[in-house]
C-alpha cells in the first residue's frame, strides 16, 4: 500500500522541471535573445553609425562589449572549420602540405593592415549602404588574427599521433572520415581547446584596428571595445581607457566561465593516457547542463545526426592496382606538382618585380633587406629571453589542473590586453629617464605574442599522460635528467607551435613596435617594421608592398631554416607511442 502511493510521486518528481532546468533554460535564452540582438543591429542601414557616432559614454560599453564579443565568436566559428579543413589537408597530403604549410607562414606574417586594404572594399561593395559589409568585413580581420595560431596547433597534433592509434584505426578498418572524428580531432582536442583561448585573448589586440575601418577617404567606425580604445587613446583620455580595460576583464571572465572552462573540462576525456587522470578539470556549467534534462532532451537529436555523420562510410578515393605503377605514377606525380609550385612561384615573383620595379630601386631593396636583418635580430633575441621565461612557468602551471584554471582567466586577461596600451608607458619612461630606443622598444614586438608559448606549454604539460610521470618517479627521475629526458620531450610539439605563431606575430607586431607615440612624442628605431609603417604614413604604396613582400621572406626562410627542421625532429624522435 505504501509503494502504491509514493510511487507516482516518484514519477511526478522526476517528470517535473527540476531547479537546473530552469537555470539551464534562463541561460540558453538569455544567448539566444543577446544574438538575436546582435544580428538585428548589423541589418541596418550604414548612415545610422553617422546618426549615432561613437561615444566615451561607460554606460555605452556593455552594448559595446556585446557587438566586439559576438564578432569575435563568429570569427573563432570560422576559424575552426578553416582549422580543420585547411590541417586536415596539409597534415594528410604530402603535396598539399609543400605548398599549404608555407602559405600559412605567409599568412601570418602579413600585418592585419595589409588584409583590411583588399577585403574592406569587397565587403562593402558585397552589402552596399549596409552595417553588414562593414561587420563581414571587422569579422574577417579578426579572423586573421586567430586562424594560423589554431591551424598550427591541428596541424602539430594530427602530425604527431602516437602509431598504435594509427593502428588501431586500421585494425578496426575506419574509413579516412571515420579517423578524422575518431581519432584526429579527439587527440587535437586538448591542444586546440587551449589554442582557441589564446587565438580569441589575441584578436583583442587586432580589434582596435578592426572596429575602425579607413577605405580611401571614408571612415567606418564600428561599435565596438575596440574602437572605444582607440577613440579613447586619440583623445587622450586615461578614465576611458580604465573603463575598458575593466570592461575587457568582465568580458574575458564571462567567456572564460561560459565556454572556455566548460570546453577544457569537457577535452579532457580527449587525454591520451593509460592511467586516469589525478585531478579532472571541473565546470559548474557543465555541470549544471550536464544534470539539467531540458538540455539532454534539446541536444539528442543534434547528438543523434552528429553520430550519423560521424559514422558515414563514404567510399574511398580509386587508387592504382599495381604496386609498382602505384609508385612510377606517384614519382611522376611529385615531378608534375614540383613543376607547377615552381612556374606558380615564378609568375608571382615576376609579377612582383614587374610591379615594383617602376618606383622601387635596388637601393630601395637593399635598405628593406637590411632593415629586415635588424628586426630578424631582435626577433631571435626576444623568442630566446620569451622561451627561458614561460617554459618553466607554463609547465609548473600545467601540470597543476587546480592552478591552471585559477591561472587560466588571468593568462587569458594578460593576452588579451592591448598591448598598445602599454606603448605611451614605454614612450614616457623611455623619454623620462633617456634610455636607448633601439633597445627598450623591442620588448613592445612580443609583449602581446609571447602568451602563444606560454598557452602552448600549458596546454602540453596538461596533456601529458599521468602514466609517463609515474613512470618517471618510479625510476626517481628528477632534477634536469626530468626536464632533458621527460617533460621537454613530451611538450616540444606543443613549444614549436608556440614558437612559430609567437615568431610571425612578433614580426607583424614591429609594425607598431618599431613605431610608438603618445600625443606629440613619437619613438622610431630601425627596423622593417618601422619601414612599412613609415612607408604607410607616406602613402608610398609600392614600398608598402615591398617591405611586406621582404617581410613575408624572412618569415619563410626563417620557418623553413630552423622551425621545420625542429618540427620534423620532433615527429621522428619524441612521438608518444
């Protein structure tokens, strides 16, 4: 008799919305109507930013903050399906990878300016009178700030996947789609979860550009964080620049809480290790979602397509019968496409020239390559002091989940921050106390791309199998037999993807480091930087071009000449598996 009565409240209970639905509800409709917000504002016509000209107002920044956050989510959007398409292909194809990998070196040593003077006029020519070319076109800038950083780190994993998972792969016969969502994007996961926080705390410093666009002699100037700072920085006024640094921090926590933490504590399952992990990361978003039933009724359909894509056997690409022909034709292969990079090298390089040469001397050419040598030189200096500095820190970070999530909103704060903030600081200092320019001004080149490295250790050392440091203490490994013969090792992939989007953002960023001011006091030193930036205050196109074509070189020989080679080190000699 007692069952009988308590069991249908039992089920009552348990049909009934518990009190983590309705949270999980309150937050998913809060998103959905702050996005629905935001595409509402980038339909409107393009006069009413004239209407409606941008203020130092504080109350202005929430709804500030709002537009310059939903650019920057439907940029790292992008980014991800760029990712894994783009490594996917690079890391699978030989071919592909001899032209793609040295594009994407390209890529990201071309200033952010350089992109906005080709695609700003597309984009709002594609949405004529319209908010929406302008927002297209803050979205792609943005985008180039954070691609390369997340493509390196897909490429780097995929590269380096342990061998017995290969073969287990092809024991359980996966066709190359079912590898790529069975193995290849769960062992990036790790490492691209943390290169995703670094790739959106580093586009904060590309969206003062982004948010204040110059087409011939019309200014569009977004709404935005990013053009509040750099309104606030031309006027001077220091209260306004605390407002948003303030508000960035705010910015920074609410996406770290949200998204970022959820994500890391939802990649670890993604670990490869034999041993269970001794502290798994948490999220009480995850949590919270993860008990609410509204949010497993909502997502079972996405989850049921997603396994049915996953699981497509999708027939495989013909391929020759004869072993040996098999190899004649894929010798006769690489000769052809060795021939057509090569005559497509040579007609961009004679189109270059052709282009250059009616304003551009050899002189001119000389200066450029010697300019370029000098900022190569500080480059080398500062990767060196920026290695011997965060290596350490992010290791001891890392292998500390507890520390690496109190340390993780901070790291991501200190990424974020606009480094030309902190360039009026250097200038007075440097003018207070007469130091030499040459010198103090370089540090500003990677004060905003050394936390690459440091995210980079971190998120290594986090995915270093637990198994491996038993390992180590078991044969009492320490002191510098463990960081030579154990934990350098482990995380060397991780440090040169680090080190190569720390390096070609230490380039692009001598643009505006070889080049400081504050008001009326401007610091120049030589460089390439300070060439192209001079060149662009100028107007002098043709040595725009140059000095970026010169850049784009050194990037390349430079990645080829000592990153490659410790790329392929790292895949021969220190692959876990």
């Amino acid at each position: 008799m007692t069952f009988q009565t308590f069991a249908p409240l039992a089920v009552r209970r348990s049909i009934l919305p518990s009190l983590w639905d309705l949270f999980a509800l309150l937050i998913i409709v809060g998103v959905i109507v702050l996005v629905v917000y935001g595409a509402e504002v980038t339909t409107v016509p393009l006069s009413t930013l004239d209407i409606a000209p941008l203020s130092l107002d504080p109350s202005r920044l929430p709804i500030y903050a709002l537009r310059t956050m939903l650019r920057m989510l439907l940029a790292i959007v992008f980014s991800l399906i760029f990712t894994l398409i783009y490594a996917s292909v690079a890391a699978k194809s030989r071919r592909a990878e001899m032209v793609l990998i040295p594009i994407l070196d390209i890529l990201q040593s071309v200033p952010i300016l350089g992109f906005l003077t080709f695609t700003v006029t597309f984009f709002l020519n594609l949405f004529p009178g319209s908010v929406l070319g302008a927002e297209f076109a803050s979205v792609f800038a943005i985008f180039t700030s954070q691609a390369w950083n997340m493509t390196f780190s897909m490429y780097q994993s995929m590269r380096n996947q342990p061998k017995d998972l290969e073969e287990a792969t092809r024991s359980f016969h996966l066709t190359g789609w079912q590898r790529f969502w069975r193995l290849d994007v769960p062992f990036a996961m790790p490492g691209l979860v943390w290169n995703t926080m670094m790739s959106m705390s580093g586009g904060w410093f590309f969206v003062v550009a982004s948010e204040a666009i110059t087409v011939g002699d019309t200014t569009v100037t977004l709404p935005g964080v990013g053009s509040y700072v750099a309104l606030a920085i031309k006027q001077q006024n220091i209260m306004a620049v605390l407002y948003a640094v303030v508000t960035m921090l705010l910015v920074i926590v609410l996406y770290d809480q949200f998204l970022f933490r959820p994500l890391v504590a939802w990649a670890d399952k993604f670990r490869f290790e034999t041993t269970t992990s001794g502290v798994v990361p948490t999220s009480w978003i995850l949590d919270l979602f993860r008990r609410a039933r509204i949010t497993r009724l909502l997502a079972a359909p996405f989850q049921r397509l997603a396994r049915l894509v996953w699981t497509l056997r999708l027939p495989a690409l013909p391929s020759l019968r004869s072993r040996q022909a098999t190899v004649a034709a894929s010798r006769a292969m690489d000769w052809i496409w060795m021939a057509l990079v090569i005559a497509a090298a040579a007609w961009a390089a004679y189109l270059s020239i052709n282009y250059l040469r009616a304003s551009i001397g050899w002189s001119d050419v000389a200066t450029a390559i010697t300019d370029g040598f000098i900022t190569l030189l500080r480059v080398i200096v500062l990767m060196a002091l920026a290695t011997l500095i965060w290596v350490p820190i992010g290791v001891w970070i890392g292998l500390r989940p507890k520390l690496a999530e109190k340390v993780q909103p901070l790291a991501q704060f200190l990424a974020a921050f606009p480094a030309n903030i902190a360039f009026p600081v250097f200038v007075v200092l440097i003018v207070h106390f007469g130091l030499n320019a040459d010198i103090w001004l370089s540090p500003l080149m990677i004060l905003g791309t050394q936390w690459y490295i440091l995210f980079n250790i971190i998120a290594g050392a986090s995915a270093f199998p637990s198994d491996l440091k038993e390992a180590a203490r078991s044969f009492h490994i320490q002191g510098w037999r463990w960081w030579l013969k154990v934990i350098l090792p482990g995380i060397f992939p991780y440090y040169i993807t680090g080190a190569i989007t720390a390096s070609g953002g230490s380039w692009n960023a001598s643009i505006v480091a070889e080049v400081a001011s504050w008001g009326d006091t401007q610091l120049t030193t030589p460089g390439l930087g300070s060439y192209i930036a001079q060149a662009t205050t100028a107007g002098d196109f043709p040595r725009v071009v140059l000095g970026i074509v010169v850049m784009c070189t050194f990037v390349t020989l430079f990645n080829r000449l000592c990153w490659r080679p410790l790329y392929g080190f790292g895949e021969r000699r220190l692959r876990l598996g």
